[in-house]
C-alpha cells in the first residue's frame, strides 16, 4: 500500500523560507514521479513543481527561482521555499504517480495515483 507522508508547513513572514518534505511509504521517488501542489482559498489545485526519477525537476512559472524540489536518501523527497509571498499561501501536497513525469513538464492533478494528507503554508505580509 503507498502512503505519503508530507510535513513541514508553518506561518511564516513574506520573504521567509520553509522546507516541506514528503516520505512515501510502499514507494519510491527513484524511477517515479514525485509532484507538489497547493491549492490556495478559493482556489483551484495547481501543480507547482515535480521531481521525476529523484533527479529532473520540473516547475511553474510563478515559483521557478523561488522553490527548488530535491531528493535525499533513503527515500525523501523535499520542496525548499525561498521568497515567500502571501500569494503562496496554501495547502501543500505532495503526490507520487509511477513512472518518470510528463516529459513536456506539464503537472496534472489527474496523472497522480497517490496523494498526502496535506500540510498548511501561510505567509503573513
């Protein structure tokens, strides 16, 4: 059975940093597609960034030099915050699919099989 675990959101002042992680269990980030999104108030789930096989990462374009996504043994995998803005506010999840991610970097919620329970990011300005 594959569970993901993703921790690591707090309240934090705009221009601050956090470092969310995501531990998959029955799962690993090698040869897969590993995925964050968040989705905002009011607002739909968006992917922002995705690392594929532990190694390429992908990202959009409003957190591209803001967030980086990396993968650490034995099986962790962590979004690094920088530059937070209140406009990132958000419910952070990670999720996993098998096989390396889209190729043209596209990250779809509906291409992710397995998702984790969510961890909440405010930024106060």
């Amino acid at each position: 059975q594959v569970r993901l675990q993703d921790a690591g959101g707090e309240s934090v002042q705009a221009g601050g940093s956090l470092s969310l992680s995501c531990t998959p269990s029955g799962f690993t980030y090698s040869g897969n597609c590993i995925a964050w999104f968040r989705q905002g108030p009011g607002m739909e789930r968006e992917g922002v960034a995705a690392i594929s096989g532990g190694t390429k990462t992908y990202y959009v374009a409003s957190v591209r030099g803001r967030f980086t996504t990396y993968a650490r043994r034995p099986n962790t995998v962590r979004l690094q915050m920088n530059d937070l803005q209140p406009e990132d506010t958000a419910m952070y999840y990670c999720a996993a699919r098998w096989g390396v991610c889209e190729r043209s970097g596209e990250i779809r919620e509906a291409d992710f099989q397995y998702w984790g329970q969510g961890t909440q990011v405010t930024v106060s300005s």
